[in-house]
C-alpha cells in the first residue's frame, strides 16, 4: 500500500494539531506550576511576616507607644506624624541603641532562634531588593493581614514612607547585630 500525498499531507496535519495541543497543556502546565509556586511564596512569606511582627515589631511599637501613654495604633500614628524611626536617631529622641539591644537579646533567647532562620534571607540581600519587597509586603501582606496597622499608616501623609524606612532600617540593625 502506498500513501498518496493527500493522505501524508492528512497525517502530517493531525500531528501538528496534536503538537499543538501538547504544546499548548505544556504552556498551561508551566503556567499552574508557576502560580502555584507564587502562591506557596506568598503563603510562606506571610507567614514569615506574621512571625515577624507579632513577636517583635508590634511588641517593640507596643513598647513605645506605652511611654506615650497611648496604645499601640495611636503611638505608631504618633510616630509618623512625628517622623521618628526607633532605628534612627532624630532631633534629641533616639531609640537605636535600645532597638539594637532589644534585637540582640531578641537574638539571644534560645526560642527566638527560629527568627534568625527568618530573618537570615532579607539580611543577605541587598538594601534595594529590600526596598522594592516593603511596598510587596505592605500591600500584599500588611493590608491583608493587620488592616488597622495598614490603615493607620496610610492614612498619614509619609505613613507608608515611614514604614517602608522602617523595614529598611530594621533590615540594617539586623545586618549590624548580628
């Protein structure tokens, strides 16, 4: 038997519609594998955060806010307005050398070593990489997680300047203290 060209033509067609449809479930494959690996990202980065700041930030905020004799919202609205950083010095209120000594005996503490394994990743990039994640994290995780921070931040003109300093000069103490 002999294939006329007519038939080889027909053959070669249903190969390339069957390429293409295996190209194309190839290309929706890579696209699940991707999204889901961005949704692990997100859901360990949250976790990694919510870790992270109620262990720390918000206990030290806390901390601060109580010398005011306000609570924790109204303190970090203070501080905003006020534009202190406990990481920075600023006009006679300085708070680096406690916030290096809160974070070193942070550090310290034989349950607290699970921190180090989280913070140990934002330590080792670079400050511009750290930049670029605070408007991620304050807009993916921040807003979502702990709304009235993130309303308490945005709704002050510099708040989310404030905060993203904050996480970047938290990011250097981290990389000076340890």
């Amino acid at each position: 038997m002999s294939r006329t060209t007519a038939d080889v033509n027909a053959f070669l067609e249903k190969k390339r519609q069957s390429l293409d449809i295996l190209k194309k479930d190839v290309g929706e494959l890579r696209a699940e594998i991707k999204r889901r690996k961005e949704v692990k990202r997100i859901q360990k980065a949250t976790k990694d955060i919510r870790f992270w700041m109620d262990n720390f930030v918000f206990p030290y905020l806390e901390g601060i806010s109580d010398s005011y004799n306000e609570p924790l919202l109204s303190g970090i609205r203070r501080l905003i307005r006020e534009k202190k950083n406990p990481f920075r010095p600023k006009n006679g209120w300085d708070r680096t050398r406690e916030s290096r000594t809160a974070l070193t005996g942070l550090f310290r503490n034989p349950q607290a070593k699970v921190l180090l394994h989280i913070a140990r990743p934002f330590i080792k990039n670079k400050i511009e990489w750290i930049q670029e994640q605070s408007d991620w994290v304050r807009e993916t995780i921040i807003k979502k997680e702990y709304p009235e921070f993130y309303q308490a931040i945005m709704s002050i003109e510099g708040g989310k300047e404030w905060f993203n300093t904050i996480i970047t000069d938290l990011v250097n103490t981290l990389k000076r203290s340890l």
